[in-house]
C-alpha cells in the first residue's frame, strides 16, 4: 500500500514507538489516550507483518525500517524484491567476482554458506530462483545477514516464463543466485533449453550459484531428474536392483560449472533418507554412460559445501557430514534388468571444517576415508555411512 500524503504522519522506530514527525504534536487529553494506544498496536503489528505503512482515521502509520519493495508480475513469473531494485540498471555495473558454489543438502539452511556467498558478491545483488511462489528467504537475507545491494525472489514456473527477456534479466543482473529446494523435475521441465538455462550457465563466471536440495542437484554436471513417471522418491533399493529402472532418471546438467571434476552428481538429504545405494549406482551409471572418472557427492541435511571458484578447496559447513564417492574402475555389471555389481569404490567421508579438492579428488581425513562396493544389488557394508563394518 502507498502512503498518501496527510498531515499527521506518525513514524515507528526502531524500538517501534510511535512518533509524530513535522510540528510537535499539540498537547493530547486524557480522552484521547486511547485512540494514540490503538495505533501504537496496530503499527507494532504491521512491524509484524512486514508492511511498509498503513492508513486509518487521517493517521498513517509508516516503519522507519522497512526496506523499500517491488513486486513484479509477468506471464507465468513473478519477482519478489527488497532492496535497491533495478534489474535493467543493474546490468550496467561493474563485474562483481564469481565463480563460487555453495552445494547445501537440503533442511535447516547453513547461515555461513549464504554469508560467504553474500562475502563474494561485495555488496552486489542476490537473487533466489525457485518455481513456487514464496519469497521467504528475501527479509532474512536483505535485513537479518545484510551486505547486499538487493535480494530478489524470481519464481519462474512455465518454459514460455523461462524464455521472457523480462524474467531473465533479473538473472542477468544478479551477482549471486541461489536455486531453492523444490523439486527438480519441475526445474528441469520449465528451464531445461531455455534463456534461463542459458543465462545460469552464463552466470557461473560472473557470479556464485548455490543450490539446496532439489536446487543442489541440479547444480552438478549430470543430474538425478526425479523426472520417474510412476511419481515417488527413487530408494537405494530401487536404484541397485535395476540401474536402469524407469525411475532411475539421469540426465546432463544445464549448468556446466568448471569448479568441479567433468563426471560429477550430487545427491541431498543424503542419510536420513538412506541414499547412498542410490547415489552409489548414479556413479556407476556415469561410468558406464559417459566415462571415467564419476563420482557423486552425499550431503546431510544441514551441510554444505563452499567450493572455490577453482574446485580446489571446497569446505564443508554446517552441522552434518557430506561423502565424496568415487572409482577407478567401471562396474562389474551395470544393465538394465539387472542388479548392480561394482568394483571397489573409494568413500571419503567428510566432518565440518574438512577440506576436499573436486578437481584431483583429494582432501579429508585418512581414518575416513574407506571402501563400499555392491555385489547383486547389496551393498558391502551394513552402515555405508561409517568406516567399513563389513556384510561378507
């Protein structure tokens, strides 16, 4: 709502009392006290609300603290802005580094992964891509971190969207972008040989792109679609009982990011939904479809990755663990109909504050480092999460 111009304005500050700008207000009755009551609850909880003023009675209310918004809609797009918004403008500034990633494994988000991305973008724009309508992360990211010039929420959720110039020049302006959780079929249906598509890959030298959950997955070189047609979560079981099973969907990667290994797929909420089995016949998979080396990286929920602009140290974050498994070697039998059997594949499992190179493939800690390998869709190891407690 705008704020028209009358003559009694009345300001919440930061402690939310209500003052009365202009002339110092005439000396108020007694009778009077309630009606100065009323407005100081309904402006307190307009602060609530996250409004920016509101009118009664010839008296507007107005929060001081507020950042100035801009909503814009189009066909099959919304875009959700705090901040100086300007996406057009924008384009014209100066280069702001990039190159970074963030991949976060979904649940509570890791606050010292979007601050780092907020460290890289010196102070520049910061644009969340998603296809629901929500606009959740822009108040925490623009008022509670701070550091950025502008957050927007770009909620692009039809193809014909993802080809408006209109919508993609919000992309083409930001100099981070940060792809929710949702669900990547639908990010794969509507942006998949689009100019969103284009301008992402486009993105990766100019700004840092990270990702949680499903936002995560599609950030790697080859992804697990979800795309299976029967609907449903793909189980470890599944995926190692039949590598090619209909629900096992892999697909190449709209972002080509070159801070990562060329065969390289990530996989999210990684042990409370026992994935491991799963992403360990993604590897193999890759292997066989497209070549060595593959490997596939697990993260926890509450984990993330900070991946330099050159792949050679990506940190973890967060609260829980993350595991990089790779091989050297194609599986023993990977067809379709049949149960996977692989050669040993090295497991290097990773604690807050590791380090790992996504390049050579090197970092951790020797005594997390071990060995899994699948034989007739069963994995090795009774607890594929830990070093080896081994089935046979």
């Amino acid at each position: 709502m705008l704020c028209s111009s009358i003559p009694k304005i009345f300001y919440v500050n930061h402690n939310g009392m209500v003052k009365q700008s202009g002339n110092r207000p005439e000396k108020k009755k007694v009778k009077e006290m309630p009606r100065l009551v009323l407005i100081h609850a309904v402006s307190l909880l307009l602060l609530l609300l996250g409004m920016n003023c509101f009118t009664t009675a010839g008296t507007t209310i107005v929060s001081s603290n507020a950042p100035p918004t801009k909503n814009t809609t189009g066909n099959g797009w919304k875009a959700y802005c705090e901040g100086q918004c300007n996406p057009v403008g924008n384009m014209t500034k100066a280069p702001v580094y990039g190159g970074g990633s963030v991949f976060m494994g979904g649940g509570t988000d890791v606050t010292d992964a979007f601050k780092q991305q907020i460290q890289w973008l010196s102070g520049g724009d910061f644009l969340i891509l998603r296809s629901d309508d929500d606009n959740g992360y822009n108040d925490w990211i623009y008022t509670t971190l701070g550091g950025v010039r502008s957050v927007t929420s770009l909620i692009v959720f039809t193809k014909e969207a993802a080809n408006d110039p209109q919508a993609v020049a919000f992309l083409a302006a930001a100099d981070a972008i940060f792809i929710a959780g949702g669900d990547q079929s639908q990010y794969y249906a509507f942006w998949q040989g689009t100019a969103i598509q284009t301008e992402l890959d486009k993105a990766r030298g100019r700004s840092s792109i990270g990702g949680t959950s499903a936002g995560c997955m599609v950030l790697s070189n080859h992804v697990y679609t979800a795309s299976d047609p029967n609907g449903g979560d793909l189980s470890s079981k599944t995926a190692l009982r039949d590598p090619y099973n209909d629900a096992v969907t892999i697909a190449p990667g709209f972002i080509n990011l070159t801070n990562v290994n060329a065969h390289v797929i990530l996989d999210t909420h990684f042990k409370v939904r026992d994935r491991f089995g799963r992403l360990l016949t993604f590897v193999s998979r890759l292997s066989v479809d497209y070549g060595l080396p593959a490997y596939g990286i697990g993260l926890d929920e509450q984990a993330a990755f900070v991946v330099s602009a050159d792949g050679r140290n990506a940190t973890l974050v967060g609260q829980g663990h993350a595991w990089v498994i790779y091989g050297t070697k194609k599986p023993i039998r990977c067809e379709p109909g049949q149960s996977l059997s692989t050669e040993t594949l090295t497991v290097q499992k990773l604690v807050t504050g590791d380090t790992f190179d996504l390049m050579s493939l090197m970092g951790g800690t020797s005594s997390n480092q071990y060995t899994v390998y699948a034989d007739s869709g069963e994995l090795s190891t009774s607890d594929p999460y830990s070093p080896n407690r081994r089935m046979f």
